[in-house]
C-alpha cells in the first residue's frame, strides 16, 4: 500500500467512528428527552393525585365538624356535650394520624417514581 492510499483511507476509518459517536449521542440524547418527558409527566400527575388527596381530607374535615356540631346542637346534658367533645377528639387525632400517613406513602411513592426516571437519565448518558 503506498502513502496517497494509506491517506485516503485514513479519513474513511476516522470518518465512520465519528458516525458511530454521533449516533450514540444522538440517541443519548431521544432516551435522556424520553425520561424527562416521563419524569415531568409523573411529577404533574403526583402533584394532581396529592391535591386531590388534601381536598378529600378537607371535605371530610367540614363533614366531620358539621356532624360535630350537629350532635352538640341535638345533645341535652353537659355530659352529654363532653361526650360528643371526646369522641369527636380521638376520631380527629385517628383521622390526622391516617391522613399524614397517606400523604407522606404517596408523596414518597411519587418522589420514588420521579428520581428513576431521572437518574435513568445518568445512566443513558454514561453509556
């Protein structure tokens, strides 16, 4: 092989593993576009689920403090009023104690599902 054509065909080889990066780059880039796009999604929709929750939450705190005040209204004694006072209590404490525990297991649920997708993301790059 003389020198003209061992030149020619160096820029061919170099040429072709250039394609190759390229590529890999460039789909790289689709997959890392791909999990964010779903990360954003799942983000949107965790933050739609969670709204939702407190809204529920809230409804059933009005609902609660009506029926409260419903039975003080209907009730005839002191004691009576007491009784109400209590019971109302710990079903407030049990129903606060439930719908922390809810928010935190969906928001952690939420933040799970978010970070695998990003750190896909790192993954794809490295790759």
């Amino acid at each position: 092989m003389d020198v003209a054509t061992g030149a020619r065909k160096f820029p061919d080889k170099n040429t072709a593993k250039v394609q190759q990066v390229l590529e890999r780059a460039a789909d790289a880039g689709r997959e890392a576009t791909r999990r964010a796009q779903t990360g954003y999604s799942l983000m949107t929709l965790g933050a739609i689920d969670y709204q939702r929750k407190l809204l529920e939450i809230a409804q059933g705190n009005v609902n609660a403090a009506f029926d409260y005040t419903q039975d003080l209204i209907n009730s005839g004694s002191v004691s009576e009023v007491a009784e109400i006072s209590n019971r109302y209590a710990r079903q407030q404490v049990s129903a606060i104690t439930e719908h922390a525990r809810e928010l935190v297991m969906g928001f952690q649920r939420l933040t799970g599902d978010v970070v695998r997708q990003f750190s896909g993301m790192t993954n794809t790059f490295s790759k």
